[in-house]
C-alpha cells in the first residue's frame, strides 16, 4: 500500500493557492474595476417578458398625464424639434393630450411640453429593438412587435397604466381588432400556424382558433371594422404580392388585389383611407373597396403620408435618386435617403393637390416619416437623425407657402 505524505499535499495545495490569489489581483489591475450602468439604462439582453411574468417598472411619472399639446404662436418658427431622444416609433393619446414614443431600446418617453426640456422616462427597462407598432382603438394602447422580424416578441403597452403586457411566445402576427380587448392574429397551434381571435379584456389573454391551417407568409394584418380583416403580402419590386381578405363574421376568404409588384398599403390611423405603392404609382385608396380615390400627381410611399379631416398629407421625395431606385425596397432598407416637399390633397374638393412647405423648413434635410396629424400639427420623424418634428400647419410661414400644383 502506498503511504501518502500529508504535508507535501497540504503543502502544495496552499502554494496552488496562493498562486491563484496572485494571478486575480494581477489580471484585475490590468482589466480595471468593473463599470456599473448608470440608472436607467437597458442591458443588452433587455428583453419582453414571457406572459405572467414580471414586466418592467414604470419610472418617475405616474397617474394622470398632464396636456402635452405643443402649442406656440402663429408667428413663431413654423417647424420645431419635439423630442429629446431618437424615435423608434410613438403616438398621441387625445385625451390626455400627450405625445409618447420608444427609444432604439425599447424603452418608453413623454414628450416634455416645454421646449428645451428633457423628456419623462416612463419604462426605464429596454425591451428590445422595434419592429413594428399600431395604436390601438382608443389610441391609449399600443401593439407592437420587438427583436427578430421573423421572429418577433409582441407586447401591449397602456400609456394610462404606464405598464407592459407581453402576449403568449405563440403569437407570430397580430392587429387590433374592433376595440381595445380583441386582438386578431396568427399563431402556433400544434407546429401549424393557425387564425385566431385573441381576447386581451382580462387579465388572462385567451385564444380562439378561427382557421386551423393558415399558411400565409411574411404578411401584414389590418382589420376594418366591422368585420374585415386583409391579409397583405409584404411588396418587393422583386417580385408580386397580393391581398386578401377575410370576413371575421362568416371567415370566407376572397382575393382583393392580385399579384403586382412592389405593392404596399398602409391605412391611415383612423382607417378612412388606404395609402398604397403599386408599379411605382401613388394610390389613395377607399379601404371598402380598394379602388383609387382620386389621381395623384406625384410619387411616394405610404410610410410618408397622414389623414386629417378631410386632408391627406403626404411628404414626397424631391431626390433623383428616390425616382431611379428600386421601390420600395431601397427606401425601406435604408439604401436612399430622400429631401422632402410636403403635398396636401383636400378629397372634399376633388382632390385638389397643393404644395405647403415654407422654404424656411424645405431648405433643411426632412426625410419625413410616419406622419400624424393632431391638432393643427402635422408630426413625424426625420430619419436623417431620428428624432420627432411637428410641423405647425396654422403658423403664418406655412399658410403664407401653400400654392396650388401648377400654378
């Protein structure tokens, strides 16, 4: 039998010891002290949480929101810088008055009235990159889409409550339905995916499995109440897309608008027209129909246009290089960048065309887009540095610009 020589071991192990206790402080001083991230700010593994599990805590700013209507003088300066951070995407809730939007991270800001001020960090919690983002029906709710774009995690956020919801992991497309507590989407249901309705009015979001094989791809949802919900298939000028639709009372399927490239539609926020690229033409579109409103006389995407009243508002590439590109795809991946001229198109009056921006304002770099009109205020972000504009439309430069197209 071997006879073991205690001591050695100890010994040895308290020199092994040692030796580690040396090479730490050694590699620590050349590392140097670990860097905390001051409050605020998002990990880069921020992400929406799974349904019933904790959701990022709201900031400093609770309960009631006070009025955040940028109001200035009709005299004053007829184009102004509104937020203090880059946008990803935001909305204006009427009846609180208040303008909020997402950062690049995710997290959640309320646009501070007062010029020159910081914006209200509401959700200090990043929860990842946006895809997507629609305003639900009372316009104090919001459904977006995080992370991969093939992949997405989808949430709501309520600018009363100031909280997260995440949906279910197996939800893979949605749209707000008819009001704020029905969803439409599409699903994982066994492997397949699958149509369904999503009641979100309680505090446990159930599904209905409407159409049990719905093996549409890459699509965007829209539904029109009261019970039409199309079915559009993302354009390309690489290749035709379709849309469909489906009637939700009797879910009968019909073909809308067949194969034609680069098709894209886009309702307006309260869905009473339809914007749409198609064979690089401009369309407004009546959205029960499909069918051109009026002619439009000139050229530009859906992502750069708004609905007010009776007024279609749309900012229009003046950029050689939007004409000759590959539309829509260069413009929506960011290959062109454009300078922009602002088109009012009044469908109360035929569809009468004029052209609206102050020199002041189309001498800067504005390459505009998701524009919403509020107020007197036409707003949108301006992708050359990504921060959000209003556009007074009832200040003296702008009404002193407008002239009528062709005269």
């Amino acid at each position: 039998m071997v006879k073991l020589d205690y001591k050695k071991i100890i010994i040895t192990l308290l020199i092994v010891a040692v030796f580690a206790v040396i090479v730490y402080f050694i590699w620590g001083g050349i590392a140097g002290p670990e860097t905390p991230l001051p409050a605020g700010t998002p990990s880069s593994s921020s992400t929406l949480p799974e349904a019933g599990s904790a959701l990022p805590s709201a900031g400093t700013s609770t309960g009631n929101i006070p009025g955040n209507t940028i109001s200035f003088p009709a005299d004053s300066d007829p184009i102004s810088k509104v937020s203090s951070q880059p946008v990803s995407g935001y909305w204006i809730d009427p009846q609180t008055e208040g303008i909020f939007y997402l950062d690049a991270s995710g997290r959640v800001f309320l646009v501070n009235k007062n010029k020159g001020g910081e914006d209200t960090e509401i959700i200090k919690q990043g929860v990842g990159t946006l895809n997507t983002i629609e305003v639900g029906p009372n316009s104090q709710k919001i459904l977006a889409a995080f992370g991969d774009p093939r992949s997405p995690r989808w949430g709501i956020f309520d600018d009363v409550d100031q909280t997260w919801r995440p949906l279910p992991s197996t939800v893979l497309n949605a749209v707000w339905g008819e009001n704020n507590g029905t969803l439409y989407g599409i699903v994982q249901n066994g492997g397949v995916p699958a149509l369904a309705s999503i009641d979100v009015s309680k505090s446990d979001i159930s599904t209905k499995i409407l159409i049990k094989d719905f093996r549409f791809e890459d699509v965007q949802l829209s539904f029109l109440s009261p019970s039409t919900l199309f079915v559009l298939e993302r354009g390309s000028s690489e290749y035709s897309s379709r849309v469909w639709g489906i009637d939700t009372s009797n879910l009968s399927i019909h073909l809308l608008l067949d194969s034609r490239k680069g098709l894209t539609i886009s309702p307006s926020d309260d869905r009473r027209v339809f914007f749409s690229f198609q064979g690089n033409v401009f369309h407004i579109l009546d959205p029960r129909t499909l069918n051109t409103i009026t002619p439009i006389p000139f050229l530009t995407v859906p992502e750069k246009c708004a609905f007010g009243g009776v007024v279609a508002y749309c900012f229009v590439p003046n950029s050689q290089n939007f004409k000759s590109a590959a539309l829509p795809d260069d413009y929506l991946k960011s290959k062109i960048y454009t300078t922009d001229s602002l088109y009012e198109v009044n469908l109360s009056s035929g569809g009468s065309v004029s052209s609206d921006l102050p020199k002041t304002v189309n001498n800067e770099l504005f390459d505009a887009i998701s524009p919403k009109f509020s107020k007197g205020f036409l707003y949108f972000i301006n992708r050359y540095d990504g921060y959000l504009y209003a556009l007074n439309l009832t200040s003296d430069q702008f009404s002193q610009a407008g002239q009528n197209v062709g005269d």
